[in-house]
C-alpha cells in the first residue's frame, strides 16, 4: 500500500467522521442525559432563529437560481427549488410560533414538512446531476418558479387543515413527515455512492445530507423544547449552511456543481492543459513568443530560440530583442531578424492578444512566419528574369549590330577599293589626292568599327589555337604599361603553371587591353593600382583572368547596361569596347562579369575554357 493510498483514505475516513459527529451529540442526550430532558421555552429566541433561517434560506435559493441561469445545469434548477420550498413551507413555523400554546400542531408540523419538502427536491436534484444542459429561458417562460411557489403555498394550507384536524395529535403524522425526510436523504447518500459522484462541492453536499439524516433522527427522539429538539435545529442548521456555503463557492467560480474541481483534479488538469499548450505551441512550424504589456517576454518557442540563436534568458524583454536582433517592439509586418549567428531572416511578424487573465495579466502572442526562403527564391527568379531579359536584349542588339556592320563593312569595302583606284591614277601631286587620302583613312576607321561591332555580335573571324596566358601576358607587358596613365601602377599576378587555353590570340589581345584601358581611364590622374590575377578554377575546368582597379568603381546603372553597344560614360567614347569584348568572350566560349560592387573599385572576371 502506498502513501498516497493511505492518505486518501484517512481523508475519507476524516470526511466520514466529521459527518457523523452530530450522531455523538445527539446519542450523548439520548443516553446520558436523565430523562425527561430539560425544557427551554423561548418564543422569542425562536422567532429570531427562525427569522434568520428563513432570510438565509431566501437568498440561497437567489444565488443558486442565479447560478442554474448561467450553466443550465437541471441538478442546480431543483436544488433552487429545494431551498425555495424549505423557505415558504418553514416560514409559517416561524411565524405561528406564539400559537403553540394554543394549538401546538399548528406550530409543530411545519418543521417536518419544509424538511420533507426539501428531502424529495434534493434526492430528485440528485437524479438530474450530470443531465445535459437546458435553455433557462425555457424554465422562465414556462413559469417554472411560479408554478412551484403555488404547490409550496398550497402545501402551507394542506398543513393548516391537517393542524386542525383529529388525526393531527397522533404520533404517526409527525414521524412519517420525519421518517420520510430522513429517507429522501439516505437515499440521497446512496445515489452519491452508487454513482460515485466524488467532485469538491458534492462531497459537502453529502455531508450535508448526513447531517439532514441525523437532523430528523433527533427529532425522531425529540420532544418540543427539551435539548435533543434544539439539538436537532443546532445539527439541521450546520448542514443547511454548509450546503449554502457549496452553492457559494459555485457561484464564485463556474456556477455549476459538476464542474467545480478539486485540488488534485485542477492540478491534473492544470498538467494536462499546460501539456497541451505546449504541444501545440512547442511542435509549430512558426516561431511564437508570449509577451506581456510591459514588454516582458514570458515564452519562446523551440523554433523561435533555433532560428534566431537566443534562449529566453539572453534577451528577457522586447526592449532587449529589438536593440539585438532588430524584431520590433510593438510593430507589425516584415521585419529583417539579425540572428546570433550573424546571418539574417526575413520575418512576417502578427501580434494576437489574448485574453486578459483572472489575475489582470495581458498576454500577446506574437507569431512569425519564416519568408526567408521565399524571398530568396523570390530575387533569384527576378535576377534570372532580368539576365534573361538582358540576354534576349543583348542578342537581339547583337543580330542588329552584326547586321548592319555585315552590310556597313561590304559597302567600305567598295569605297577603300574605289578610293584605291582613284588615288593611284591620280597620283600624289593631283590636288585632289589629299581628300582621297582623308576618304580612305576615314573608311579604315570605318571598317575597323565595323569590326568592333562583328566581334560583339560574334561574327567576327577568328582562329582558335592553344594559348598560354602567363606568356602571352608577358609578351603584353610592355604595351600595357604604355597604355596606362603614369600615376597608375600595372601588376601581373600570373601563375606559369595555368594549363593551356582556346583562343584567337589576337582577339584575346584586344579584350585585355581593352581592359587595361577602361581601368587606367577610371583611375585618372589620382594615384592608383591596375592587377591583373589569373588562377585555374578546378571545378569549372576553366581559366580565369581578373582585370581589378582601386578606382570609384562602378555604379548599379552603369553595372546594368555597361555591355550594351553604344552605351558609354566617357565624353569622347563610342561605347563598344566593353560590348566588343562581351562579343569576344561569348564567341570563344568564355564569359565576362563584373565582380565588384558599387564603391569598391572595378573588377572585371575573364572565364577561358581550356584547350
């Protein structure tokens, strides 16, 4: 047997004897006390007694109405009942009190009969506990109460008659109005075992019935005024207050009997429900935090704590989560969380109050939802949108730009001939030869920008061959450092070990000190550094050369069109060398981009597949 066992039967044992307690008193007069007991006659003490029986009884029966209107329970509609008629079929007892040196029985029988009245309403009440609940507008409309105050009225009269009748000084019609109170509270007490109803407020309510039981037991015994019939108000009186001290702890709490619980059933549910609050709360998908109004943040969630690294005891209040982590304090909406890790989510946040608690404490739920893989998503199908739009752009300005110079280039081609022509029968002392020779070099220039723009098309001629860039770099050296302002300083970072690449010598030529170039022109006459740094990618299978300078860098509206033709930021440029150096790199099957970002310097990246 455990502890817990033999606790719970001494508390059973305690309930028992403190049930039974009036049966001491009332065996104690009964037996020990010489017979014929003493008498105490007092009219007025009576009437007082009686006065504060019936006003207490009257607003219990108020209170337990109250409390059947908010739950509906049918147990709570009877037991008003029980105490309205105790209250009308006792008030008589009170107040005929002056006639029992008259007619006693007028006096005497309405005692038994509020007893029994009440008996049958509770032992009834008792079948309709735990009944589902009913509409107490229903029982107002149907007059319920009225109809009940008329039979308990018409139960005042039957008594009269029966006060003034020949049978009323016989000893059966009291005892069987006594006897018959007696058994509706046994069998009160039976119903509570059968049904093993054990809640908080039907325990007083048994207890209550065994003082009912004992109660009519001593006036059974009693005889009018001596002890043992003031004993049996003294003992009647004790389990009426107890039972209206349950009905007031009803109306302070649920209002109903079955659902008020005890100490152990509350903790037990108080688990179960902290139980559950935790399994919906911990096992969400969402982040969640519990705050209150003064900003103290009570409870986070396992998925609120992962993602943003910081338990409840790092950052206690919405102050400390706001300077930390940037959450907002009392905001809606999106938010960007900077997590322990240094890493950054984006959140949805959305505050719900809950409701104020018994205590006065307000409570916010605020729950997040994780958009931070969505917005990626998000920008990366922008970002392909938009290289898909520039690449439909540049291929359709390259076709055009192909074409025109394609056609550009044939009609040059006549021109230089024609000019050629025309120089060489005119010879060098006619006075024309000078504009011939300005035609002719203005057509080569020509030509060459036709050339420019067949290459960013990539229709230009080229012939492949295995290059080594290290060497070709080298045999560049001279010329790119000629090409380059005097306050810029030209560095080669190149491995000699890069294996060979697949490319048309001269073009690749072209592309690097096209290169140099725009990088020395960006630097200007302010003192900067100009690196050129190759190394072989082993997962591309490819050779990269970076052409970086110390420069202002490039600008997001530069960055965006700077391989388009014509596009151009210098006064006197025709903005094809980058657009030219595009057509290179595509043709060979190579890429350029730009690695830098705005304010950082220019770094542009060459990829070469290898030979």
């Amino acid at each position: 047997m455990t502890v817990e066992t033999l606790t719970r039967a001494y508390a059973a044992a305690l309930r028992l004897l403190f049930a039974l307690t009036p049966a001491l008193a009332i065996l104690y007069l009964h037996f020990l006390v010489p017979t014929p007991q003493p008498r105490f006659v007092s009219h007025h003490f009576h009437e007082i007694a009686i006065s504060a029986a019936i006003g207490l009884s009257g607003f219990v029966s108020y209170i337990t109405w109250r409390c059947y209107q908010a739950s509906g329970e049918p147990f709570l509609r009877w037991l008003t009942v029980g105490f309205l008629g105790f209250t009308l079929v006792y008030l008589p007892h009170g107040l005929l009190t002056r006639m029992a040196d008259h007619n006693i029985w007028l006096f005497l029988l309405y005692g038994p009969a509020s007893r029994l009245v009440m008996g049958a309403c509770l032992f009834y009440a008792l079948t309709r506990y735990g009944a589902p609940s009913e509409n107490p507008d229903a029982a107002r409309r149907g007059r319920f109460l009225t109809r009940a105050v008329a039979i308990f009225l018409g139960i005042d009269i039957l008594v009269a008659i029966l006060a003034y009748s020949p049978i009323a000084s016989s000893p059966w019609v009291r005892l069987t109005m006594e006897i018959g109170a007696l058994l509706f509270s046994l069998s009160g007490i039976a119903v509570l075992l059968w049904r093993r109803i054990d809640s908080p407020l039907m325990a007083i309510y048994a207890i209550s019935l065994a003082s009912f039981v004992q109660a009519s037991l001593s006036f059974v015994l009693a005889l009018p005024w001596n002890h043992q019939w003031w004993l049996a108000h003294a003992i009647f009186a004790g389990g009426f207050m107890l039972l209206s001290y349950g009905v007031i702890q009803a109306f302070h709490t649920t209002r109903s009997f079955s659902a008020v619980y005890g100490i152990e059933q509350m903790m037990q549910q108080l688990r179960t429900s902290e139980e559950r609050f935790r399994c919906v709360v911990e096992s969400s998908p969402f982040p969640a935090m519990l705050c209150t109004d003064a900003g103290e943040v009570v409870f986070l969630n396992p998925v609120w704590a992962a993602t943003t690294g910081y338990a409840l005891e790092d950052l206690p209040s919405l102050h400390d989560w706001e300077q930390r982590t940037g959450i907002p304090s009392g905001t809606e909406g999106d938010c960007v969380v900077r997590c322990r890790d240094g890493s950054e989510r984006y959140w949805e946040l959305k505050s719900i109050a809950l409701p104020r608690l018994s205590d006065g404490l307000q409570l916010t739920l605020r729950k997040a939802n994780d958009v931070t893989e969505s917005r990626r998503a998000e920008a990366r199908r922008l970002t392909m949108e938009r290289q898909f739009h520039e690449a439909q752009k540049t291929e359709s300005l390259g076709v055009l730009a192909g074409g025109i110079a394609h056609e550009f280039n044939n009609l040059l081609s006549g021109i230089l001939g024609a000019t050629e022509l025309a120089l060489m029968k005119s010879g060098t002392a006619s006075p024309i030869s000078r504009y011939l020779t300005l035609v002719k070099d203005s057509s080569r220039r020509a030509a060459a920008l036709c050339r420019q723009m067949l290459a960013y098309a990539g229709r230009s001629q080229f012939t492949p061959q295995a290059l080594d860039l290290a060497r070709l770099l080298e045999e560049m050296t001279d010329l790119l450092r000629l090409s380059v302002s005097r306050t810029a300083t030209l560095e080669l970072l190149i491995p000699p070990d890069l294996p060979p690449i697949r490319a048309d010598k001269g073009q690749l030529q072209q592309v690097i000190l096209n290169l140099v170039i725009n990088a020395s022109e960006a630097i200007g006459d302010t003192p900067g550094h100009i690196t050129l740094a190759g190394q072989f990618d082993e997962a591309a299978q490819q050779v990269c050369l970076t052409v970086s300078d110390n420069g202002p860098g490039v600008s997001a509206e530069t960055a965006a069109r700077m391989f388009e033709p014509f596009y151009t930021t210098k006064f006197d440029g025709r903005g094809l060398g980058l657009a030219a150096a595009h057509g290179i790199m595509a043709a060979h099957g190579g890429e350029i981009q730009l690695l830098s970002k705005p304010g950082e310097g220019a770094i542009l990246g060459l990829r070469f597949p290898l030979a």
